[in-house]
C-alpha cells in the first residue's frame, strides 16, 4: 500500500449522475452506501452492496478517486493507491434527497 495518493491533483468538482447508483436505480436492485467518482462524476454503491457498481466503475474506467456520498461524507479514497483522505474542504453537494434502497 503507497503511503500518500499520487492522484489528487486530478481530482475534479463534478455533478453527480443521479440521485442513488446510477446502475441499481436502472435494474430495480438496492445498495447500502454510495461513492462519486471524481473524476466524471458516476454515483455508484460501496463494495458492502451487492454490486458493488463504484469500484466496477473503476475497474471500466481507470478513475482512480471516490468520495463518500450518502450524505458526502468529507473523505475520499484512491483506489490505485489504496489510500484514504480527507476531503472535507472539498465536498460535493447533494443532488437532492437520496432514496433508501437498503
């Protein structure tokens, strides 16, 4: 595990693409917790969902950063780096109300 993320410099302010993950919402399926993509802003669930949409995201796309999201949470994750980091100064605001799937 890197001790500090090399990928922060590319993180962006984003819009996010839906009000829960994007793919759950489309197929009916449920999440528990969501994670925004930084870099183009895909709202998918957290690995402890079953589809675990935010790190498929990643593996499809090579966007290394996540926020927390539901609410934002103020810290992010690199997945290439595997580290974590506060981004509370950095937050992205909610679309609106975030239906619960759980």
């Amino acid at each position: 595990m890197a001790n500090r993320c090399n990928h922060l410099d590319g993180i962006q302010d984003v819009t996010p693409s839906a009000r829960g993950c994007e793919e759950c919402l489309q197929s009916g399926d449920v999440w528990l917790h969501l994670r925004l993509c930084r870099t183009c802003g895909h709202v998918g669930c957290c690995d402890d969902s079953p589809n675990r949409h935010a790190t498929k995201h990643f593996h499809g796309t090579g966007h290394p950063i996540i926020e927390g999201y539901d609410p934002p949470e103020g810290w992010g994750w690199c997945y290439v780096d595997e580290v974590t980091f506060d981004l509370r100064d950095r937050m992205t605001p909610q679309l609106g109300p975030i239906p619960r799937y759980y």
